[in-house]
C-alpha cells in the first residue's frame, strides 16, 4: 500500500471522528446542559458540554499513529516503543486520584498526553511481546464509532446495523472453516479463553442436554482432554463447569509441541475402562508458546470414533485459515464441533475480536437462552431469530462486529493472503538466520505459524561444552530489562516446564504490521548488542 494511499487512511479517519463528534455533541446537548441544576458550575458545564477534549484525543491518536509508523509500510522505528517506570513511580506521576472538584479539560488533555507517553507502542514495528501487535487502523474507526454509538449487542431492536455484522462474520468466519452455510453459528465472546469455555460447555450439554435444568450431581464422572501445551484457559473452564483440575487430562506431546494421536486414543480407552465418560477433546491450532498445530484430521477421527466432541482452539492459528497457501496447517477444520478464532491476534482487529463458532446451529441457543421476558419478548414486532443476546451467558454484550467487519473488509481477501503469507516467509527468514549465528539457539529447527523461539548465548557462555540450564534461564531476564529500558524492542520470554526448557525468547509475528526482512535483522542485531556483555 503506498504512502499516499496511507495518508488518505489516515484523513479518512480523521473525518469520521469529526462527523461523529458532530453528531454526538450536536443534537440537542445545548438545552439538555441548559436545563442542568444551577447547583452545577458554569465550568463543570463547560466540561460536560465541549467537545475539546475529544477532539484533542483524535489528534493524539493520529499523531502517535504518523510517528510510529502507520499498520502498514510506512515505518518510523526510531522512536520509543515504551517508556518503561517502575509502577510506584508511574502511579506518582500520574496523580490518579478523583478530586471532590473535578479536573479542567486541560488537565484532562494533559493526563491522556501522559497515558499514550507511558503507555506501549504495540502498533510500533518492534512490538513482538505478546500474540497480537498492531492494530489495523479501519478497525480502529469502528472502535471509535461503536464507542461513540454506545450500544449493547443484545437485540436488533437496540442494535440492528451490528447484529447483521455479527451475524455476517460469523458465517463469513464459519465458511472459512469449511462448513455449510446453513449450520453455522457462532458468537462474538469476551475473550479466547471464555470461547474455550463455550466450546467445552457447549460439549457437555451435547452429551447431557439435562444438565441445564437439573445441574451436574446426578452426571457420571467427565473427563476433558487437552495437551501440556494446551492454553490454559482449559483448566480455568474446568474449574468453573464444577469439575476437578484432574478431569482435564493433559497429554504429553511429541518434541514439536503437538499433540500424539496414539496417546489420546490411549488414555480415551482408559478413561472408558474406569467408568469414566470422555466429552470433549480440544485440539490447538497454534499453540501459545511454540505454535504448533495439533494433528486435526487424526484427532477428529478419534473423536468421531467414541462419540467425543472435537472444538479446536484457534484463537491464534485461525488466521492462516485466510490463505489458500497455508490454510493446510489446520487441515481437517472442518471435522471440528466448534471453533474458537480471535480475529484481534493476527489479523490485527483492535482487541477485542474473539470468535466462537460451531457447526451445529441452534445449540448454543438450546444451552444457554433463558428468554428472559423483559428483553427477549416472544410477541416482537420483528423476526426475533435476529437477536443474538440469549445465546450468549452474558446480558450486556460490547459490539465487537463493527471493529472486526472493517478490519476484514477494508483489505479484502488478496490482501489479507498476502499479510498472511508474509508471516510464514518472516519466519523462515529469521529462522535461517538465527541458524547461521553462532550465539542464538533455536528450541526448534523449524517452526510452524507465527512464533519463533530461541536461547541468545552470551559470549563468556559461548565456549562452554556444557551450559548450566540455570545460568542460561537468567539470560532472558537480563536481556528483556534492557530491552524495556531501551525501549527499542519488545519480545516476550517463557521456559517451558513441560519440556524442561530454561526460560528463551517467543518473537511473536503478525499480519499488521508487516514484518520485514530488515525487521528480523533488527531484532537479531539488537538482543546482540543489549547481551553481548553479559555476565553471569
């Protein structure tokens, strides 16, 4: 995309938010300020009324946006990515507290001048920390404008223009998985972990529909499986569906971080013998740390053998589902029972975008709807089937569909293969240079999807035959404070227990903004020179 074109992105939302500001502030909020009590000051009323600070906000936001580089190629990596303070020192700073009198616009746009200073640059082209990064700047204005309308996604009465977009990329989202169009359903959800949580209640009300109106005591002992790399998320919605940590099992997976189909089929046989009954499996397409796609095929013939439901956290890898090249790393979707897919991860839609999907439709309905009668009349004056509120556990929902539907369609499907595609190449690429350099480790020879892991050995470590694995657990540590003290670049750290790894680095690569090659060459160079003299 080119530079001029970027500009006109950026003008485009500039606009919108003036428009929306003028909507906002223009119908009528000059009498409703007139009739407040007197009791209220003129520059509380001047607070309440004026635009100002908003508008100053806007212009923040696209100033930050022209000086770390916009989501897409135009990249200026020379500035900060993070002022890093030590939490007692920022909380001074900042002067959070609420005061009897109230604060000027000015000392409001002076704060928020102080929230984006102190705050971290995750659209900057070296922000590699955590499984999403830049923010696509479309989605942005539908942030800005599903904010500014205010609505809950809970009928169509209250929200008609989102309900059709959440029902949209719910089957525009489903087909990608290969499903027809006729039996997919879905849900926007708070988050990757809560549609874990659908998809394994969504199980085992499949298996014992009479689970909502007469609970769990009268169940047979269930049992869930997962990995060792499995999200964690599972253990938590273990633990809220009343069943004990130990009814998740866990199997160990092979030296890439997948799970082994022979092992699941194993403890499935044994969970039988025990008198157990086996209701879910769950599956990961890109796991968080090593990013390894579980054998989904394999696995759900597995489940389709014993009767098990198959969900597939894709909260990560549900992207590659986007190109026709590399769609293959989730080969057998289709098989699966549900869906999660976090369309705010890769694709960059601001956060959040979590997905649930399913391809058996009207059974998120039968599990959770309660037709509560003060919302969910049965005498509507329009087609109830479009309100989407009662499927869903909670009430008040925040529209996610706006943010998720520009982000998607702003680029279209060339586009996004394209960005998809590139990850891949930046892996391979950093990859085979990280092979060539004598004073990085690879955990993997190769890796799959979006992540790439690795040890920086420091030189006075370099020569040694043997390496202590609690020398080289410190290195990471050492590294990432001055990184944060650099502010120059951010990536994340972990070890990995299961594995009885010391702790390394997880560069975590997303559609926006686009890697470079003279990106990955950054990130190698950099860690290079922040360790090289490092001691232990």
């Amino acid at each position: 995309m080119s530079h001029t074109q970027e500009t006109e992105k950026i003008s485009w939302l500039a606009d919108l938010y003036q428009r929306t500001n003028k909507n906002w502030f223009g119908l009528n909020h000059s009498s409703e300020v007139a009739s407040t009590s007197n009791n209220v000051s003129e520059s509380k009323k001047d607070n309440v009324a004026d635009d100002t600070l908003i508008r100053k906000v806007a212009e923040m936001v696209l100033d930050e946006f022209h000086l770390i580089g916009d989501s897409d190629n135009v990249k200026n990596t020379n500035k900060k990515l993070v002022n890093f303070t030590q939490p007692a020192d920022l909380e001074k700073i900042l002067k959070l507290e609420i005061t009897k009198d109230g604060l000027t616009i000015k000392q409001l746009e002076d704060f928020c001048r102080q929230v984006i200073k102190y705050s971290v640059k995750t659209t900057h082209p070296h922000f590699y920390n955590q499984l999403y990064g830049g923010v696509d700047q479309f989605g942005v204005a539908g942030a800005w404008l599903t904010d500014a309308l205010n609505t809950s996604q809970a009928t169509y009465e209250i929200a008609p223009v989102f309900t059709l977009l959440e029902r949209k990329i719910i089957e525009y989202c489903g087909s990608k998985c290969g499903w027809d169009l006729d039996k997919i359903d879905g849900i926007f959800s708070p988050g990757g972990s809560i549609s874990n949580m659908y998809g394994m209640i969504l199980a085992r009300y499949n298996k014992f529909s009479d689970t909502k109106e007469n609970g769990v005591r009268g169940l047979p002992r269930l049992v869930a499986f997962g990995s060792d790399s499995s999200h964690y998320s599972l253990s938590k919605s273990s633990i809220w569906m009343g069943m004990e940590l130990i009814q998740l099992l866990r199997l160990k997976t092979d030296d890439r971080g997948k799970m082994i189909p022979s092992e699941l089929e194993k403890e499935i046989e044994n969970t039988i013998k025990d008198g157990a009954v086996p209701f879910v499996v769950i599956a990961t397409a890109g796991t968080t740390v090593l990013g390894a796609f579980d054998p989904i095929r394999e696995v759900a013939a597995i489940c389709a053998k014993y009767n098990i439901w198959l969900h597939v956290d894709a909260a990560l890898g549900g992207t590659f589902l986007l190109s026709l090249k590399h769609r293959t790393l989730l080969d057998g979707i289709e098989l699966a029972d549900s869906v999660a897919w976090n369309l705010h991860k890769l694709a960059g839609a601001p956060l959040q975008c979590p997905l649930f999907l399913t391809r058996h439709c009207q059974l998120l309905q039968h599990c959770n709807s309660l037709n509560a009668e003060y919302i969910f009349q049965s005498d509507k004056y329009y087609d109830a089937d479009y309100d989407l509120g009662d499927k869903s556990i909670q009430c008040g929902r925040k529209v996610d569909s706006l943010r998720a539907w520009l982000t998607l369609a702003s680029r279209g499907e060339d586009e996004w293969e394209h960005l998809v595609d590139n990850i891949i190449q930046m892996n391979r690429y950093i990859t085979d240079k990280l092979t060539h350099r004598p004073n990085f480790k690879l955990v993997l020879p190769q890796f799959e999807g979006s992540t790439v892991s690795f040890w920086y050995i420091p030189e006075k470590l370099r020569n040694q035959t043997h390496i202590d694995p609690a020398t080289l657990h410190k290195v990471c540590p050492a590294i990432k404070s001055r990184m944060m003290s650099s502010g120059s670049l951010m990536i994340g750290y972990q070890p990995l227990t299961c594995k009885n790894l010391p702790n390394f680095f997880r560069l975590a690569l997303t559609c926006i903004p686009p890697a470079t090659m003279e990106d990955m060459d950054f990130i190698v160079n950099e860690i290079e020179r922040l360790g090289k003299d490092l001691e232990f």
